[in-house]
C-alpha cells in the first residue's frame, strides 16, 4: 500500500476528527475506498477508538431508491440512534462509477432527502470529516491519468495545515468585521450581506468547525443577496453535469435560474424545498495545491482563486447564538473562478483582484 495513504488516514484521524480513545466512530466507506477504510481502522484501532464501519455504495443507493415507491419512513429509529450516539462520523468517498445516481428519479431523491433530515442533523451534529480516496473513476471524471491524480489528491490532502490555517485567519478576520460584500467577475455583480455572521477558517479540523479533508476556504452564512452571478466553473450535481449556471436574486429570494447544461438538475435543486431558493453559504477558495477544477466539490469548492455559492442549508457554526439560518434539505454549491477583470469586495474595500489577495505578492490596488 503507499505510504501516502497511511498519512492521509493519519491526518484524517489526528489532525482533522481528534478521535480520542474511547470515541465512538462511524466509518462510511464508498466502494473504491477500501484501501484507505483499511489504514483508517488500523489508526483507530491503535487510538483505542470504538468504530461501526458501514457501506457507501451509489450503485447500491440507486438500485434502493428506484425500487421503492418514495413512501420512505421519516428517520428510522434504528439509523437515527446510530448518528445520535456516535461522536464522529468519517465519511471515505470514491466510488466505482461517478454517474451511478444518474437515472434516480428527481422526486425520488428529493422525498428521500426530506425523510432522512433528522438522520443528515444527527450526522452533522457530530465531529464529522469527510474525504475522498483516488479512484480511477475519480481521475476520469477529472479528466486525468490516474496516476496524475493521485499525485493532485495527495497533494490537496497532506499539507502543512497549521501554515495555511494562519493564512486564512487573514480573510476570516476581515469577514468577521465586514458588513457587506460584493462580487463582480464575468456575468456576476452580486452584492450579499454577513453582517452580524462569523466565518469559519475552514482548515480541514473540527478544531476549526471544518469538516472536510481536503479543505481549504474560508465561508460563511450570507443573506439577503442582491443581482446576478454566474457559474463558470462544471459541476456535477446528482450525477449529471451543470455547466455555465446563472441565478439571479432580488430582496434576498432567488427569482431566476439557467444553465447552458444541466438546466433540469438545478431546477430539480431549486424546488426542493422554500430553503433552496435562498443562499446558505459564501465561500472563498485558498488551497493552492487545488490548481484545476475536478467535478468533485470537495476539491473543487476549495480552490484558490474561486468563490463559491451554496444553494439551502445554512451551517450553525457562522450564525450567532441562538440565532437560525436558512433552512433546506440541500446544500448544492456553485462555484466561479475569480479570474481577469474580478474582484471581491468587502464593505467597498478590494481584499482580492484578479484571484490575488491583498496581502499576496502581485495584488494590483
């Protein structure tokens, strides 16, 4: 086995969930995740940790789904004790076939999604991380050799994160203080307010209430958008491509939607729920070891130059106390590069030209 997969099980378990001895761990793991499932069970086991291991399979998830009648029974208890007791939750994702959902049924995945919102709370309750193993069908749909991609996976993955935590310390603080922020690029003026929000250092640590590895952006929770944003960067959303996406807000309420490709899957994501019409999340993308995008959010949302929109659920960990953000069965993020001619503002003032951070060598004033 590579060594690399050993330190990327190692950062997974020490760095990213804290698992301590004693913690109960949910290890989920996608069909071609087996090796890496295999060095996280052996860190586990040397940090004396409990573990359930239980399979992630999308062939298996689609061959359930378009058989049943969409009457699914709302957070079975059995499940839903499984998530309300456990302390982590490790998700291992690569699997076999990266359109294996494709044919499912829109209405079928959307009951689905309604029925198990409890089971999603409960998981999100806990010090979740989720990650992803190279897989050759991974590679494809990145349209890389394999053996590039693991090389670009390894890359993202097993960084210096205490280095790069300190870095995007720099833009957190500024969201923290700032009121409103606008983003202008190709097709985009939009202009969204964080007032009173706090943003997460997204530093693939639940230290950080970062629950992604790799990660890499910081975000926060924003409201009452107003304007145009377009989407340059492909998506694949519910196994099927979105390319060249465009929404429009006004008074805060997403009142129009297109894509060049696509266009039904996000149509499919916007009636969802009262929630998936308005934005959950701001993100701005920092990780420079994510040089190009993959169709895979958890890389792609993550790259430096990028600023990503998420469409339904807001997360806790940006809002004040006691305070609820939106609230949706998705989280489906969107994602445009902040290439020639943009900037991101805060509160009138350029913190980032042309993907260059004001505290970067070459930021143009």
């Amino acid at each position: 086995m590579d060594d690399r997969v050993h330190d990327h099980a190692a950062t997974l378990v020490d760095w990213s969930a804290r698992i301590e001895a004693g913690d109960d761990v949910v290890l989920r793991v996608a069909e071609g995740a087996h090796d890496l499932a295999v060095a996280v069970a052996e860190a586990l086991g040397r940090r004396g940790a409990n573990l359930v291991t239980v399979a992630d399979a999308d062939e298996v998830h689609r061959a359930y789904l378009r058989a049943h009648d969409g009457d699914f029974e709302t957070d079975p208890a059995y499940e839903l004790a499984l998530y309300d007791r456990a302390d982590s939750v490790l998700s291992l994702d690569g699997g076999r076939n990266t359109a294996a959902l494709a044919d499912v049924p829109a209405d079928r995945s959307q009951q689905y999604a309604r029925a198990r919102s409890g089971i999603r709370e409960a998981r999100l309750d806990t010090d979740w991380v989720s990650t992803v193993h190279p897989t050759r069908s991974l590679a494809q749909q990145a349209d890389m050799a394999y053996e590039a991609y693991r090389e670009f996976v390894y890359g993202a993955v097993l960084r210096d994160w205490e280095s790069l935590a300190a870095e995007m310390d720099r833009l957190k603080e500024v969201f923290d203080e700032g009121s409103e922020v606008r983003i202008v690029a190709a097709g985009t003026d939009l202009t969204l307010s964080i007032a009173g929000r706090t943003a997460v250092n997204s530093a693939a640590s639940v230290a950080y209430d970062s629950h992604n590895l790799p990660s890499g952006e910081v975000f926060t929770a924003p409201f009452d958008p107003d304007g145009v944003v377009s989407f340059d960067v492909p998506m694949t959303i519910r196994g099927r491509q979105v390319r060249d996406a465009r929404l429009t807000f006004e008074d805060g309420n997403l009142v129009d939607w297109a894509a060049a490709q696509g266009e039904d899957v996000l149509t499919e994501v916007v009636e969802t729920d009262a929630g998936s019409r308005r934005l959950g999340e701001l993100g701005v993308g920092m990780n420079r070891g994510i040089d190009r995008p993959t169709g895979r959010i958890l890389f792609d949302e993550k790259m430096a130059g990028t600023v990503h929109l998420a469409l339904g659920r807001a997360y806790d960990a940006c809002l004040p106390e006691g305070e609820s953000g939106n609230e949706s069965a998705v989280h489906v993020d969107l994602i445009t590069e902040m290439d020639e001619d943009s900037r991101l503002e805060v509160d009138g003032e350029v913190i980032q030209r042309n993907g260059v951070f004001r505290w970067e060598d070459g930021f143009e004033a």
